[in-house]
C-alpha cells in the first residue's frame, strides 16, 4: 500500500536496503537522479518492468519534480 512518507524516512529506509525507483521519464532520470535509483518511468510501471526488484525489500518510489 503506498504512504507517503518525509525525507529522514527515506534515509531510514534507504540505509536499512531499501530500492530506491524514479519515475519520471528516462531523459529526465539521465539529467538528475538520487544515488543508486533505478529508472522505471511511471507510464511503463507494470509487472514486466518491476520484475528486477527484490520482493523481500522496501521500494521507495518518488518523482523528483523541480518546479
């Protein structure tokens, strides 16, 4: 179930294994990403695309937007 949650979560999570996922389009993901994310933009976030996560870890999704 997605929740929202802040940025000293996602340290928490991101320390403890968590995998990070951008989904902004990968001409975006090129240009600025955090450290270690994986590339799976949102309008291609199925099955197919998610299968190269690891189930018995946490996912943080996020979408870096600068405006």
């Amino acid at each position: 179930m997605p929740t929202e949650i802040g940025r000293d979560e996602v340290r928490r999570l991101i320390e403890g294994g968590a995998q990070l996922v951008e989904v902004l389009p990968a001409d975006q993901y090129e240009e600025a990403h955090l450290p270690r994310a994986i590339s799976i933009p949102l309008t291609e976030l199925k099955r197919e695309t998610t299968s190269r996560l690891e189930r018995d870890r946490p996912v943080v999704v996020y979408c870096y937007d600068a405006q």
